[in-house]
C-alpha cells in the first residue's frame, strides 16, 4: 500500500513540477498569458529558438525530478504549501481564473456585429493594385520618442509622408504573432475553445471556416506568397497560411533548401537581411506574371527574448536599442528598393508591428500606453486616414478599401475600416472588448471548428512525388514532424485525364506498432476497400507498400488508411506517419518514390 502511495505522490509531484515550471519560465520570457496559449505552444514548439527550447525541456525535466523527489521526504505540511503555491502560480500566469469566468458565459457580439465581405463576381470591379504586407516583429510606435531618441526614423519619416493611424488598443487575443497575423487578417480574434470535441483539429487549424484578406485577393486573381525569417512550424503559422488563400510559404526550413549558399541564421531563423534579399526575387518573379500578387512578409531579429542584432549594423548602446535601429534601417532599405522597381506605381504597402512587446518593454517599462507602428504606403487616391480608437481587428478592412475593394468600407467579420468614420468595436466596447473575447460563442466555434462532413479536395498531377510537408495539403487532420507527415485521410482531386487502374505507392513509419504483432493496413478509397499494407513484425521501418486500384468514376478520390490492431481513438492521434507518396496509371513506367 505504501508502495502505491509514494507511487501516485511521485506522479503527482512530477506533473505538478512541470506545470511550476512552464509558468515561470513564461512568466519570465513573455509574462501572464493564456491557457490557450500554453497548449498551442507546446503543440507546436520545435520552431522556437534554441535557447528557449533548451530552457523549457531543462526546467521541464529538472523541476518535475525534484518535485517527485521531495514528495517522498516532505512533510504533509510542506507538500500542502508546495500544492498549493505550485497552483496559484499556474493559475496566475496562465488566467485559468479568466478562462473558467468565460466558460460560463456566453457573448453574442458575433452575432451583432459581424460584417460578411461580399464575394467577388464577374461584376465586381477587379483590383489592380499588388500589396506588400511587411511585418515587424513587435515593433512600436512608441520607439519614435524615448527620451528625445528616435529609433525607428526612416520608418517614422515614411509614416509621416504617407498615412499612419494613432489610437489603437493592443487586444488580449492579438498579442502574439499568430494571433495578431490571424486577427489583422481575419478580423477575428484567434483563440481556441476547448469546449471543442476534437482538440487535436483545434490545435491543427486557425479558424478553418472563416473568410481572411488573402482568401478574397485568391477570389480576384491574385497571385499570393507568404515569407518570415523563423519557423513556419512554429505557432501553427503553416497551418493558418496553408488555410487561408496563400500559393506558396517559405520559412527558415524552406528557404534554407532553396538557397543554400546564401542562408546564415540567428537564434529563432534566418537573418532578416537574408529574407529580405530572397522575398525581392520572389517579388520580381511574382511582378514577370503580369497579375495583381500579394506577398505577406515577417521578420525575426526583434523578436524577443533573443532579439539579434546583424553584422551590417553598428553597435551603438549595446543593447535593444541597437537591434530597432537596424531593423529600421533594414526595413526603410526594402521599401526603397520596392519605389525604385516599374510595378510600385501599381503597389500599396503596408508595414505593421504584428503586436506591442510582450509584458513591459525594457526600453520604457513604465510606459503603458503602446502602440504598435502602422504605415500605409501608396494606396489609391482619394482615401483620408479618420481618427479612431482601434484594434488589430480593424487592418483587414483598411487595407482592402487601400487596394480599391471598396466593398470592405462596410467593414468585414468584426473589422471597421479606418479610412471611414463608423465606429469601430473598440470605441462601442471600449475595455469590455477583451470581456466579450473571453466568453464563449456557438457563433466563433463554428468558425473555429474543422468541417467533419464538408471536404475540400485539393488538387493532384498523376505521378507527382509528394514529400511530407506537401502530403499535408491533401490531409483532413495531420501533424508534420520533420520529414514525417502523420495523417490517416486524403483528399485528392485527379486533375488530369487517365483510364484504367492507379496504383498507390507510399513509403511510411507506423505509430505505436505492437510488440510480437504482425501489422495490417486496410487502405479504402471513397468507401471502398482495395486492399491492405501487411507490415511483418521485425521489418525494418520506413515500410515501402504498393497497392493498385480500378479509378474512381469522379476525379475526387477520399483514401483512407485504417490500422486494424488500432483501437485508439482516431479524433487525438493517427498512427501512419508517411514521408513519400505517388499516384501513378497502372499501365505508365514511373521511377516509385525516387524522386
């Protein structure tokens, strides 16, 4: 019995130690934050910075050891302090008070203010104008006057020869990169519900059914390419870019593959530098096709709590001081460059802080009013920046009414166009904003929540090799973990002729195979079993398999895997992990799975 006890209290202990020690090494890197947060973090992590990853797997390991440890000496009265230090703390920094209080309520601003941004028809007028959106890792307006010092000002001289908006309110739920990108472009704030019955798609998606500024410029014919200097794995940026309207994404990952001979990094990705010079000849490939092009950039050498200063930059203070002045300087260049090419005529440019620095800024910690620096560059004429309280909410709709949308001046989703005088949310809710953010909604959780029965097949080339980050575009739920893509379910929609039979070819780990246990696959397409992938037990992975099949009568093919000995619940894991797969005719010669 005692054996038992000293078991549970070791467990405990040990949870309780990971929990203490997530918490303050947040509480030290980015401050209070939310429980949401934590899980989305965790979910996604291996993009962050060395140290920081380094930081939180020590402590994690560290913390919960010793905790377990003291659990078998202490006192009853020294663990009940432990417990219950261990559990305000975590309280504290995640507001776990804040999440039960919303919990119990429920908003309808959803329901009241919500703006559906008519869909573009062949009579809607076409915008012709590109946008270039940059982001700077959480820079501020206020860096324009620290006691006398302007540290942004080339940025600041752009906002004051074209147009800037004061008066913004940081909101809780744009605070952090992903969260601030989803609601500047979506006009949503960007949280998950964990009332949700799948929380494994939650954490895979940002908000799936929602209608976000580049799914409406793809609605026009644009021509869409995301860009950032860190990880897209990292936060579930892959997964908000993947859903919402961008052809093509490149991130530290992806950059480093295609130019080699030019990538050096900093703590959280590449330089920016180095991503500045690879986004102009992306740019300039985009302008050749003679369409409209969105291009959406996201820098990291400010991003704290490794901000990075580069070698081009001089070291003046020593300190973060440094790093904004070269970020201006950097930033400042690229816009130059963008007035000196034949399409800036035709370009509008916007340049935003994604969000104010987590906690206090250091630069000023006792300054509480923040802003984030905001400049639109070369929109078209005609338009008169209005004096509003706002939020990150509203950037979407401003920024459509710059490119000539003129639809978006009613607003869009929650976002008020800055370019008109109807109030924004900001100024009808003022403080109480954040309030009706925290509560729950049936209204947001249907935006929120990954389709089980509506599927959207993507489109696929017979005989194409799909490695695993491009295997994850076909998939309904899947996790990407360096070069394995977890998933169990594709959705491919054939886009070119064929007759006869396909063949399927896949090479692929398995999870949780069973010791002693031969394993077995029934592989279905559209309800349809073709047949199964045996797996011998002591075979070697990755498993190579091939199985044939007589075409469906559509082109949309719904193919299934299916373990047999897997009786785990299909909503938190799958269990196929592929890192190739082909679809080919029967009857062509094809090279399989060498690429």
């Amino acid at each position: 019995m005692k054996i038992v006890k000293n078991t549970l209290s070791v467990i405990c202990f040990f949870i309780l130690g990971a929990l203490a020690a997530s918490s303050l090494l947040t509480l030290c890197f980015w401050g209070r934050t939310r429980i949401d947060y934590l899980l989305l973090y965790l979910r996604h992590f291996h993009g962050a910075a060395d140290f920081v990853r380094n930081a939180f797997v020590a402590a994690g390991l560290i913390v919960p050891c010793f905790l377990a440890y003291f659990s078998l000496h202490a006192k009853t009265r020294h663990k009940i302090i432990i417990v219950v230090l261990c559990t305000i703390l975590f309280a504290h920094t995640f507001r776990i008070g804040d999440f039960l209080s919303g919990r119990t309520a429920e908003t309808d601003i959803y329901e009241k203010e919500y703006v559906v941004l008519p869909a573009a028809d062949k009579n809607t007028p076409t915008p012709k104008r590109n946008l270039i959106i940059l982001y700077i890792e959480s820079l501020e307006n206020n860096y324009r006057d620290i006691n006398g010092l302007n540290l942004i000002p080339r940025l600041s001289a752009l906002a004051d020869e074209n147009f800037s908006f004061g008066g913004f309110r940081q909101l809780a739920y744009a605070d952090a990169t992903i969260s601030a990108q989803a609601a500047g472009l979506c006009a949503l704030p960007y949280k998950i519900e964990l009332s949700g019955k799948n929380l494994f798609a939650l954490l895979n998606s940002v908000l799936p059914n929602a209608r976000c500024l580049p799914d409406i410029l793809k609605e026009y014919g644009y021509n869409t390419y995301f860009i950032q200097s860190g990880s897209l794995a990292f936060a579930n940026t892959d997964n908000f870019i993947r859903s919402h309207g961008f052809d093509e994404a490149e991130g530290v990952d992806e950059l480093t593959r295609r130019r080699r001979d030019k990538i050096t990094g900093s703590n959280w990705g590449i330089r920016d530098y180095v991503m500045y010079d690879l986004a102009k000849e992306k740019i300039l490939q985009l302008a050749d096709k003679r369409q409209p092009f969105l291009v959406m950039m996201a820098t990291i050498d400010t991003h704290e709590p490794a901000d990075f200063l580069d070698a081009s930059c001089p070291q003046k203070y020593g300190d973060m001081r440094d790093v904004v002045l070269c970020a201006d300087k950097m930033a400042a260049d690229f816009i130059d460059w963008i007035k000196k090419q034949n399409f800036y005529d035709d370009t509008t440019v916007v340049v935003l802080g994604d969000h104010t620095a987590l906690g206090k800024n250091p630069l000023y910690p006792e300054c509480r009013r923040r802003e984030i620096f905001n400049t639109v560059i070369n929109p078209i004429p005609g338009l008169a920046a209005q004096n509003h309280q706002w939020t990150t909410l509203d950037l979407a709709p401003t920024i459509l009414e710059a490119l000539g949308i003129r639809e978006a001046a009613r607003g869009m989703a929650l976002g008020r166009s800055l370019w008109r005088t109807e109030a924004t949310l900001a100024e009808k809710y003022g403080s109480a904003l954040d309030l009706e953010f925290n509560r729950s909604s049936a209204f947001y959780r249907r935006l929120q929540t990954p389709a089980e029965n509506k599927r959207s097949f993507v489109s696929y080339r017979p005989g194409k090799l799909l490695k695993a980050a491009d295997i994850g575009r076909y998939a309904e739920a899947f996790e990407i973990d360096k070069d394995i893509v977890w998933a169990d379910t594709l959705n491919m929609e054939i886009n070119a002729a064929t007759s006869g039979r396909l063949c399927l070819e896949a090479e692929f780990i398995l999870f949780f195979a069973r010791a002693g246990q031969n394993e077995t696959t029934d592989v279905f397409v559209n309800g349809r079993p073709i047949g199964k992938w045996q797996v011998a037990f002591g075979e070697k992975p990755p498993f190579s398999r091939k199985i044939c099949f007589d075409r469906p009568q559509n082109k949309k093919m719904h193919i299934v895997f299916k373990r047999r000995n897997d009786k785990n619940d299909k909503s938190a894991f799958v269990s196929l992990g592929f890192r190739n797969l082909t679809i080919y005719p029967e009857t062509k010669q094809t090279d399989g799975l060498q690429p």
